[in-house]
C-alpha cells in the first residue's frame, strides 16, 4: 500500500528540477495560521473523543489511551525543550499567538506544545476508532485470553535494532559525503530513529499479532493526508516554522518547499512508535495481577 502512493508520487516530485518560490505580497499572509491550523487534529481528537467516551464497553482501551498518550506527550514536549531550538525554527511570528514557552536555546511558540498534544491525540483516537469500528472484523476482542501464552512483554526485535543502525550509519554517510550542507550532525534523524526504533526494538515482538494493521494502514494514510495540507502546502512556504539545515541530512523534496526529508519520516515514525505503545499498554493492563510477572519474564 505503501509502495502504491511513495513510489509514483517520488517519481512525479523529482520533475520539478526547478522548484519555484511563494511571493508573500503581504508582510503578514498568515494572521494567526498556525494557531487556527491545530483545528486539523483539534476536531477530529475532539469527535473521535466524543465517541470513545460514549462507548461503555470500551474501558480498557480508554484506560490504555489514557496512558499511552502519558508516555508519548512527553516525549513531544522534551523534542521542543531540549532540541526545538537546535532543530527548528519560527520566522512567522505572526502566525502563532505570540506566547512563548522558555526552553533550551531561547523560547518555542506555545503552538508548538498543543500540536504534540493534540498530535499524537489524532494518531491514536484514530487507530483506536479504525480498530474498535471501522475495522473492527480484523481486530483481537478477547485480550484476556490472547494474552495467556504471552512469556513476557519485553522481547528483543533484532531486525529492528538492525534498521535502526542501519538508518543511522546511513544519515552519517549522506551527510558527510554527499549532503549539499555536511556541516553538523543529522541529530533530527538520530531522534526520530531513537524514539522509533527503541520501542520497536524491545516490543514490536510482543505488539505485533495484536496489530490491526489494516487500521494502522488507515491511520497512516489519514495523517499523511493532513501533513500533505498542513505542512508541505502551509507551514513551510509561509513560514510557520522550518528546519536548520546543521541538524538535518541536507535531502529535501523541492517541489514542496524543500521540505527535508525527515519531516516526511515522521508521519510514519509518530503513527508506528504510537499504534506499538498502545498495544503493548492494552496488552499490560489487561493482564492484570499477571502484568509485573509479565514484563519482568518471570512468568511461568
């Protein structure tokens, strides 16, 4: 499914030899756009909410998403406080509400705190919703005895670990060998590989047959959908933030912007690292008294 949208839309995007520019024929284009832009996962977190909530034989997986999201937020926020400064930047002051949060290096748009909020909300309401209705025929319904034969929560992904420095090794290489901007080190890859492929490596085994993959190929899509909107056709061109060349692989598509390539990397890193943090956290709390044995492997 992948292949059928990445590989088509690749060869069509490296035509544009020549990208073009966006003339701004105002000072200020975009009063507020980045802040009325977040209503792109505001209302669909606010409806699918609605919905869960509603759903009284859905307890379990509102407590899952409850936790799921304590672990996941965090991990946005500490990418904005300790690194925002280091990876990003916000030319467009004017399309933000002015507040600044104080972090490492100067301060980040309060934007940018409701965007990994209601983000990562988005990815996980939406598999859930995919899971529990829309393709509800696909998904486990009895985690209880599912999970039995489960020895324990924590099992080693080699294949992922493998990736991972895979991907790593390669960034150095690109970036130093054949990057149109070697200067620095391709930390946002590094960060997006670490909070990726960390989870996977030491749950995916586990997380795997209880998958709906075919509510996470929904997902997926959807928040491709939206980023294709929100930012190859919006923030970049109007400057609502973008990406210091000294943290990335220096790869960009230049037909939207020149958009570096890592923004694309993580629609699908935010939507896999979720959906794996989710049902690994269903699986925990539906074991019970059994889950502390469980993680630990001491289960008989």
């Amino acid at each position: 499914m992948l292949g059928l949208v990445v590989v088509p839309a690749a060869l069509t995007l490296q035509t544009v030899s020549h990208p073009g520019r966006l003339e701004m024929t105002s000072a200020n284009p975009t009063p507020l756009g980045y802040t009325i832009s977040l209503s792109l996962f505001v209302v669909p977190v606010s409806t699918l909410l609605w919905w869960l909530c509603h759903r009284r034989d859905l307890g379990l997986q509102r407590r899952a998403c409850g936790r799921t999201l304590a672990v996941l937020v965090p991990l946005g926020f500490v990418l904005d406080l300790v690194f925002g400064n280091a990876f990003f930047i916000f030319p467009n002051s004017a399309a933000t509400l002015g507040i600044g949060v104080p972090a490492v290096g100067g301060t980040i748009p309060l934007e940018e705190f409701l965007f990994y909020l209601s983000g990562f909300g988005v990815v996980l309401l939406t598999y859930v919703w995919a899971d529990e209705y829309w393709m509800a025929a696909y998904n486990i319904s009895d985690y209880t005895a599912a999970t039995i034969g489960i020895p324990r929560l924590v099992q080693f992904h080699w294949p992922s670990l493998a990736v991972g420095a895979g991907l790593l090794g390669t960034a150095l290489l690109y970036k130093k060998l054949w990057s149109p901007a070697p200067a620095g080190f391709p930390w946002y890859v590094t960060y997006l590989v670490m909070a990726s492929f960390v989870p996977s490596a030491g749950f995916f085994r586990t997380a795997q047959p209880y998958i709906n993959w075919r509510a996470f190929s929904f997902t997926f899509f959807f928040m491709v959908l939206v980023s294709l909107l929100w930012e190859a056709t919006l923030a970049l061109p109007y400057g609502w933030w973008g990406y210091r060349a000294t943290a990335m692989l220096g790869l960009t598509i230049g037909a939207w912007s020149q958009l570096p390539i890592e923004a694309v990397w993580v629609w699908l890193a935010v939507s896999f690292t979720t959906v794996i943090s989710y049902e690994v956290v269903k699986i925990w709390l539906d074991m019970g008294k059994r889950a502390l044995e469980a993680f630990f492997g001491a289960q008989s």
